[in-house]
C-alpha cells in the first residue's frame, strides 16, 4: 500500500456514507468528506497530524492572502499533484529501502505481535506476569494495512518511554496536540487547512524528500553512542510532523483476513514487526507548531511540550492553551498563536460569520510507558483584536487565580471535615477538584465572552467581574455540604464539619486575593431619588 496513491483514509462524507479515501481527494467538492472515522479516538488525532503534515510539506501557502484564497477548497489535481511528490517515501512495505516511518535499513531485532505498536497494549512483562488485568493481551493478533500505519505514525508521533534506548517522542512522551477547529458545519478540509501554517510562518522544504525532512529516506540517525542528540539543526523543522524515535520495520505477510481492529473483511493483513532500540534520540529544543510548551520563565531549562495529566483538561488549563500564562510560561501551539493574530480577522471576512472556532486538545496521560487515560477535550476561543486579547488575558487569569484559591480551599476543608487527622489521612481526594471545576466551567467561558466583547478602553465593570467572586464562594460552600454532609449518619461528625465549614467561609472571605479582588472591583453606588 502506498499511502499517497491509494484509498486508505476512513472518512465519513457529506451524506453520511463511510468511504475510504487517498489524501488528495479530501478537497473532492461533490459529496466532501466532512470527518475522519478512525477506529480509535488517538488513531482519530493521529490521522488529522499525518494530513496537515502532508499538506505543510508539500502544499503551503506563502502568505496569509494565499492560505485564505485556499480556505474553502484547492482544485483536487492540484492537490494530487503537489502531494504525488511524495509517492516515493509513502511505501507501507518494502523489502528493503525507504518504507513509511520505518527504519530504513534495520539488518535485525526483536520480532513483536503487531499489537505492540498500540500505545495501550500491554507489555512483554505485563504479559509475562498475567497482570493485562483491564487491556487484554492477544486481542489483536492482526491489523489491516490502513490500521497499521495508523497505529505506526500514532506510535512514533506520541512515543512514550519504551524501556531502555527506546526514544520518546520529538515532543516527549504522551504530548498534548491542540488543533484549531470549527463548531459548525465544515468539510473535512477546512478543518484541516486551518492548522497549516504559511511558508513565512514555517519554512518549505525545497527537497522534501531529504532525510532532514522524512528521517526515513535515509539512514537512522542513531543514538547508541553516548546518547547522541538529534536537535533543530540536526533537520528541517518540516521533521517535526515526521518525528521517528523509534526503530521499527513492519513484516510483509501472505495473509488475508478481518482486520482485528476495524473489521474490513477480505482484507491483506500484518502480524508482526521488528524492532531495536537506540533511534533518533530528540532533544528538547524541537518547538512542534500544534503543541502548546511551557517555558521557564528564569531560562535556565529548555521548553517542555504540555502533556496529558490525571483528571483531564478544564478551563484552568484553557487559559494556557488559547492565551498563553506570562506567570508560568505556558505558551500556545504555534497553529493557534497564528489563528489569534492575522488569521482569525481573514476568517472573520471569508466565513461572513458562518464558522466558530473552536480549540480542539487531546492526548494521552502516560506514566512512563503506562497509558493511563486518553483526553479529548472541546474548548471555545473567543474573537477579538490584540489590544483588547491582551485585556482579557489578564482579566482571565484573575478570574482563574480566584477559582484556584477557592478549589484548594474547598478540598483542604473537606478533608479537615472528613478526618480527625486530615494532614495524616491518605486516598485521592482530586474528584472534589474536578468536580468544582466542572460545576464553575461554563460560567467562566460565559464571562470571558462577555469580557472578549468588551472595547479595549472600557474600564472593567465591577457588575460582570463581582458575581464572579460570589459564584465561587457559592458553589464552594454548597459543595463542602455535598461531600460532607449526604453520608450515613452515624458517620458524621457535625461539631467537626459546622468547624470546617466555618473555616471554608472564612479563608474564602478574607483571602489576600479575595480582598484584593472586591478592592478592584467595589460594588457600584446605588443611585439615590
């Protein structure tokens, strides 16, 4: 199978059909295709990176008026033109030679179960010692050809820890990818087109064949020498969409048969593939466009690529991811630093208000090489100019500093309420957190979009900042009598939860940063007859 040239791509159309389609023919204009329809939702983020990888390669647009002129769809020649260069290097399967993120001449290795390159399967020793208690070795003992190199780029692109001289990915391991989307109605490349950036954002490649841009046109860069490091000068930056940590060669098979994974009957499968370890070992200097980064602030450490954590994403982490937090460094995907400048005001005219973005993350929260969760989250962005996003960056994070002193509060005093000795109790007590931040979120995203529309000059109105304040003190207390008080009650404690409680509204009241806060913003005046 050749990824360019053949229909491998699971999409669902206009009309609702499921087809499978080749890259080019997602700009077909009679019945588009509007979605992907992976198997698996971190196949589903690993086919939308493979695509705009493929279009950033090979068919970016110079400047801003060429990527809006290509907004609502190229001619499908075109685009089959422009990514027919890349025929040679999109081979699943060779003998020998270039072969689709494998390595290009692995003489031996380790033979594994093609399940193995499923970040979620478990491992030789998990196995080993009967522990696949939830996720169930020998599930998927073979893989059509369009499962496999889906698995294979969501494995090379997200590589976890593998064990020893089985490199990370070129954004760590588990990275989180932020995506700029629409919520309404959109073919599937729109959705695609607005996270390629232009050649004046990100350079082309004018041989795109090179090894410098796919690693696997030519020899691995190895690391087994004092952990050699491959860095931004090492390659193009176009090879952060083609990262290929690990070393690893799919085995050609005779077989035919039901895909394990998606069901395709009648279908040329693959059971096994090698691998060794000690590929290209990445440094951390790689700034990967649809990763958002965390930078320290005193510039002692290199930037570090956002990942997954436990308990998801919320509006906490919204303010990093869409805006960016001076405090802390976090800094936004480049694709979405792009669509809050120039790129939104040029959608603004060519949609004529037909289209709302949206911030689409996702990603996997690993702990070394256990996946421990997939996230995939949906989050607003709001439209306005850089004088007034400025403004409401600064006003969002007050808001967000509130919540959190409220959060942190909240838990510390159910735990005083819950525990004759909290400081000693042990257990997990973060549902509490979660369950606050959900129950504030959408009343937070409802205020920064009044605030978005807000003129730069307006002073910020104590009647839309205040009941903010009174909101979280609110949902605070009402929560604090959730947890504490619908119990058996032979297990409650009321002298100790009234005195946690009391605490709660105290702390909550005379905060530092509450005080600070009904200081900037006092009640207005009531106007006297």
């Amino acid at each position: 199978m050749n990824l360019i040239e053949d229909r491998w791509i699971p999409v669902i159309r206009q009309d609702g059909g499921a087809d499978y389609i080749a890259p080019w023919q997602i700009a077909e204009p009679d019945n588009p295709p509007i979605e992907l329809n992976a198997p698996r939702p971190d196949f589903q983020g690993a086919l939308y990176q493979l695509l705009i990888g493929l279009l950033q390669t090979v068919y970016a647009p110079q400047e801003a008026r060429d990527w809006e002129a290509l907004y609502e769809a190229p001619e499908p020649a075109e685009l089959q033109r422009a990514l027919a260069r890349l025929t040679p290097a999109m081979q699943l399967l060779q003998a020998d030679g270039p072969a689709f993120l494998q390595d290009f001449d692995l003489p031996d290795g380790e033979t594994k179960p093609i399940a193995g390159l499923l970040i979620d399967a478990p491992g030789g020793k998990t196995l080993k010692d009967n522990l696949d208690h939830f996720i169930k070795g020998g599930r998927l003992p073979q893989l059509c050809h369009s499962c496999a190199a889906s698995a294979l780029f969501t494995l090379q692109t997200n590589a976890p820890s593998g064990g020893v001289g089985h490199r990370v990915g070129l954004r760590g391991g588990g990275p989180l990818t932020t995506l700029i989307r629409p919520a309404g109605p959109a073919t599937l490349w729109q959705k695609l087109w607005l996270n390629v950036l232009t050649c004046e954002e990100l350079p082309a490649a004018p041989e795109p064949l090179s090894a410098k841009v796919l690693p696997w046109m030519g020899p691995t860069r190895l690391s087994d020498q004092e952990g050699l490091l491959t860095t931004p000068d090492d390659g193009h930056p176009l090879q952060m969409y083609w990262g290929m940590p690990r070393r690893i060669r799919l085995h050609p098979s005779d077989r035919h048969g039901c895909c394990a994974l998606c069901g395709g009957d009648d279908q040329p499968l693959i059971t096994e593939y090698r691998t060794r370890n000690y590929g290209i070992n990445y440094s951390d200097h790689w700034l990967h466009p649809l990763t958002p980064y965390r930078f320290d602030p005193k510039q002692k450490n290199p930037p570090r690529s956002l990942k997954g954590q436990p308990g998801g994403l919320c509006y906490r982490h919204w303010v990093g991811l869409a805006l960016g937090r001076a405090g802390n460094g976090d800094t936004p995907a480049k694709v979405v630093a792009a669509f809050n400048g120039e790129r939104e005001e040029l959608l603004a005219e060519a949609s004529t208000g037909r289209l709302t973005p949206r911030l689409w993350c996702f990603g996997y929260d690993m702990d070394n090489m256990k996946a421990r969760c997939w996230y995939d989250h949906d989050f607003p962005l709001f439209s306005c100019d850089a004088d007034r996003q400025e403004k409401l960056l600064a006003q969002a994070e007050e808001l967000l500093d509130l919540a959190q002193l409220a959060v942190r509060e909240l838990r510390g005093r159910v735990r005083d309420a819950w525990f004759k000795r909290a400081l000693d109790a042990k257990g997990d007590t973060s549902h509490i957190e979660a369950d606050f931040w959900q129950q504030t979120e959408a009343r937070f995203f409802a205020l920064v979009q009044q605030l978005g529309k807000l003129p730069p000059s307006e002073v910020r109105p104590a009647t839309l900042m205040l009941p903010w304040s009174r909101m979280l003190v609110a949902t605070a207390l009402d929560s604090f009598d959730r947890w504490t008080l619908e119990s058996n009650p032979e297990d409650l404690n009321l002298k100790r939860i009234m005195a946690a409680r009391a605490e709660l509204l105290r702390k909550l009241r005379t905060s530092k940063p509450f005080k600070a806060f009904a200081a900037r913003y006092p009640e207005p005046e009531k106007e006297t007859a």
